[in-house]
C-alpha cells in the first residue's frame, strides 16, 4: 500500500471555476482519495511520502488520442510533401522495411517523449501492436491500442485477426492501462463489407473502433466517385456507427456529416498541427463542439508533426479556430478539456482526465516558477498559450511515479535514442541502395 501526499496549486479540471492557489492531493495506490485547499486530506491519512512543490501546478495528465507512435523512427525523414505523394513515395517504403522490434524501440521513443511532455494516455494505431503493447507495459503509461487494418490490402484478413487476437491477449492488461480497439485505417482503404465485419467483431468482443474519416479531399473525392456519398454517410449507412467509435480527423464534413456524428455519438479525435503541415485543412470544431460532439487532441504520428506535444497542439488548436471562425471561440480552459477530460470521454475512459476523488492517480505537475509564466491573470491561458513541454516536471500514472525532476524513471532514455537512431538509419540506407 502506497500512500502520497502533493502540496500545490491544483487545476483539477472539474469546473473552469476549480482552483486551488494553495491546494493538495491525496493518493492512495492508483486512486485519488481527496482534492482540494491544503488540510483537506481525509482525518487520519498518514502519507508514506509528501511532496512539497509550492511553485508547482498539478493537473490531469494529457491524453493524446489519435498517434502513430512507431513512426518516431520516421521523424522528419519526409517533410513538406502532399498527403498522398508522402504516404505512397515515402512512407508507406520505409513502414515496409520495419521488424517488430523496430517497432517496439520506435514506441518506446514515443513513450519517452510523451511522458517527458506531460502526456499519460495515447491511442495508438499501427502493426506489431504486441510489440507497442510491450513498450507501454515497460514504461507505465496508459494507453488504448488499435492494430491498423487496410481492409483492401493483401494482408486485410491476416490484420484483422491481429486485431481479434490483440483483443484477447491485452484488452485489460497492464491492471487495466491497457484497453484496445479495432483499427479500420479509413473509408477508401476498407470495402464495407469488411468495415461490416470489423464491425461485428468490436461488438461481439466488446471493444470500440478507432479510424481516419474525412481527412482530405482527395478521400471526400474517392467516396463521392465509388458511393455517391461523403465517408461520414458512407460509413453511418454501413452500420459502423452506434457503438464506442472514435474518428479521427474529420476534416471536410457537411452539416448533414456532423449532424450525423452528434446523432451517433462519435467523439472526434482532432488533429490540428497534422491537419496543417499536409495542407489537410481545418476540421470545424467551433461547429462540431456546438452540436454536442465530444473532441480530444491527437498529435497524429511524428512523421507528419514532427513532434508528441499536446502542449503544442493546444495553442495550435486554438489559434487555428480563432483565425477560421473569430477570436472568441474555444477559449483556453475549453481546450483544456479537449486535452484532459474530452480525451478521457473520446477513449471511453471513466476515471481519467480529472483529479477527484475516485479517480485514477494520472497527473502531472509543472514548474510555473519561470519567467514565461509571470504575471498570472490566467492559469489556463499560460497552459494553453504559453506552456510548452519542457515545463513539466513530474509524471504519475496509476499512482506511480514515471517522471521526476524531469528524469525518467521506467525507461533509459539513452539506450532508447540510440536503438531508435541506429534503426531508423538502417532502414533509410536499405532505401537508398
């Protein structure tokens, strides 16, 4: 039994009106057993350890849910291309070339990334995912995992039973940090009737789906030629909505898409650096938000962001909304919740995304006392607007400690550079030659 007491200004994400300037928490094991002013912790709670951090804030930790963590290995390897040119030319050689235990030394460079950033949750789309499922294991994070599946590809079939099989092995695993979905990569690489398959599987075992709809025109075009319909009526038509589903992107959708995906209950997974640097679009979440629909923050794979901060992405969400729709929309605390409580309902997730009591012990703390930070009007804003992934100083998931003083504690940060380094170099001279 684990006993731990923080002592700092606490954002517990339960209200934009919740703030503690002089707050605590008490965590026993993986639960939160109390939040709120210094000297709420329950009579006769004898911390095993207190943590004293008056210049820290503590905060749910960030939940990322839409990635590609594996293609760390292909960071900045194919940059400023077209979405399709990218994938064909690019991306999808170099994914040939990779082994599994590429895969899983990619991830785990993603998982040192993302703990050092201040980010506790991913949802992970990709292959190998054992592999994935490993390095998350390994380093402590949370994660909801999803085995891609290109249902139109000659290995859609062999796919689709990773997916049932990784079901079965680690839905649950790791005491319940791991969840897994189904992976359907998206509309035009899937028939329906395999997305009808998928599908059927995900209910019958339980388990919700994760695909890209709506990302770029070309897909708009490609669905419109085969079925007269956009993805969204497309996939609503086939069945593949009513159940836990989670769509990424959602670039180009008519009011007719998102009345469908409010109607559905089909939380997006919004991805605004992404969406820029492959000249995607922007998805329209001030619209989206209004209709009811639940919106999380992914950062989408390091080969077309470059980087895992959700820091990042949230100033880039909402300067992109205020430039598209006018400077009132999505103010900082709602954008807050897209990174922390909305992503925590995006994956289905109950006790995560805020700090109450109940809840999972999943937070970080950031060292606000830097000259960035000051004055401070707002705590949201300097979060949003300011804060960037070095400010974080420590990382807890499930009541254990994965990050402090900005030292990793489950991974060996060097040994993971080096293997990521030493393959990923590998595969780009094989493509080379």
């Amino acid at each position: 039994m684990s006993k731990v007491l923080i002592r700092a200004m606490v954002l517990p994400m339960t209200g934009a009106d919740m703030f503690y300037p002089q707050g605590e928490i008490a965590i026993e094991n993986d639960r939160i057993l109390a939040v709120g002013e210094r000297g709420s912790a329950p009579s006769g709670f004898v911390p095993d350890r207190t943590l004293d951090l008056p210049n820290d804030l503590v905060m749910p930790g960030l939940i990322n849910t839409h990635t590609h963590a594996a293609m760390t290995l292909l960071r900045s390897y194919a940059d400023d291309l077209p979405l399709m040119p990218w994938l064909k030319e690019k991306v999808w050689p170099f994914e040939d070339k990779l082994t599994e235990e590429d895969i899983y030394w990619g991830t785990a460079l993603a998982l040192c990334e993302m703990i050092r950033s201040g980010t506790t949750t991913m949802l992970d789309m990709y292959v190998a995912m054992d592999q994935v499922a490993e390095a998350v294991l390994k380093a402590g994070t949370r994660a909801v995992l999803s085995r891609g599946l290109i249902g139109n590809g000659p290995n859609g079939e062999s796919a689709f039973q990773e997916g049932c099989d990784l079901v079965r092995r680690y839905h649950g695993a790791g005491k319940g940090r791991i969840n897994v979905m189904f992976g359907p990569h998206a509309p035009y690489t899937c028939s329906g009737e395999y997305l009808q398959k998928v599908k059927a599987e995900a209910d019958r075992l339980g388990v919700g789906i994760h695909i890209h709809v709506a990302e770029t025109q070309d897909e708009i075009n490609i669905l419109r030629e085969q079925y007269g319909k956009t993805p969204v009526q497309w996939l609503d038509e086939l069945g593949l909505f009513g159940g836990h589903v989670v769509a990424a992107h959602c670039v180009h959708l008519t009011q007719e898409d998102m009345e469908i995906l409010a109607r559905r209950h089909v939380c997006v997974a919004h991805n605004a650096e992404s969406n820029m640097k492959l000249n995607s679009g922007t998805a329209p979440i001030t619209e989206l938000r209004a209709k009811g629909v639940v919106i999380g923050l992914g950062t989408d794979g390091a080969s077309s962001n470059n980087n895992l901060d959700l820091f990042g992405e949230m100033r880039s969400a909402a300067f992109q909304q205020k430039l598209q729709v006018d400077s009132t929309v999505l103010p900082a605390y709602e954008v807050l919740e897209m990174a922390t409580v909305g992503g925590a309902q995006t994956l289905g997730l109950e006790d995560v995304g805020m700090l109450a009591p109940g809840f999972k012990a999943d937070l970080i703390t950031i060292d606000m006392d830097q000259p960035h930070f000051y004055p401070r009007f707002s705590i949201p804003a300097h979060l949003v607007y300011v804060a960037h992934a070095g400010d974080v100083r420590t990382v807890m998931v499930d009541g254990k400690f994965l990050m402090e003083e900005r030292k990793l504690l489950t991974m060996d940060v060097s040994e993971v550079c080096k293997e990521a380094e030493t393959r990923a170099k590998r595969i780009a001279e094989e493509l080379k030659g």
